[in-house]
C-alpha cells in the first residue's frame, strides 16, 4: 500500500508540477508533456528507442485522460483525485511492464528520490 501511495503521488507530481510551471507561459499540449516525460524517463534509466516509443505512448495516454478528468465538473474533488490516482497507479504498471529488471530497480530509486523531493517543496508551501 505504501509503495502504490508513492507511485501515485510521484506521478501525481510530474503532472502537477508541469501544470504549476506554466506561469505565464503557454501551457503545454499532451503530446509535449507525453514526450517531456519520457525523455526524462529515458535519460534516467537509458531506455531503447523503443521503451521510450512505448513510454511515450503511455504517457500520452495518460496526458489526455487527465486533461479530460480536469475538464470534468470539479465539484467532487476526492473523487476527481481518486481517479488521477488510480490512472496514475496505472500508467506507472504499464511502464514497468516495459522496463527490464535492472531498469525496474532503478525506476523504483527513482521514485522514491521524486517523492522525498516532493515532500520537501509541500514542506515548504506552508512558509510561503
């Protein structure tokens, strides 16, 4: 259970964190963010041309389910939450479906890195 929560909140951050950073800016299309991730994701764990073709594809996936989870009545936030997490819980089985066992290790650091990262920047939100 533990480690679905960090899987969840991990994926939760990279698109909360893409979102967030918009600024001023254009906000980015799902292709742009499907692709951003799994660059990131490919330099990370050093990724074939075609786990990052498959990643891509899954993060793609999952960038247009959010936007529509977004678009979606926001009266019922837990619920809202619920299903990025369990589309979140998802999209993170389906990389690891795509990784060799050398790669799943490392993924598995990674997300634990992210989230003590994330813990940290929601530790400080309350100072701000």
């Amino acid at each position: 259970m533990k480690k679905l929560l960090m899987i969840c909140g991990l994926l939760f951050s990279v698109i909360t964190f893409a979102h967030a950073q918009d600024g001023g800016r254009q906000k980015m299309t799902p292709e742009q963010r499907a692709q951003r991730s799994a660059e990131g994701l490919s330099k990370k764990l050093n990724l074939n041309e075609d786990q990052k073709t498959k990643a891509t594809a899954i993060f793609l996936d999952q960038a247009n389910a959010m936007d529509k989870l977004r678009a979606t009545d926001n009266s019922d936030k837990e619920a809202r939450r619920a299903e990025m997490m369990k589309l979140s819980e998802d999209t993170d089985a389906k990389i690891g479906a795509i990784l060799t066992a050398d790669q799943k290790k490392d993924y598995e650091t990674y997300k634990a890195e992210r989230k003590e990262r994330m813990k940290g920047n929601r530790m400080g939100q309350g100072s701000k």
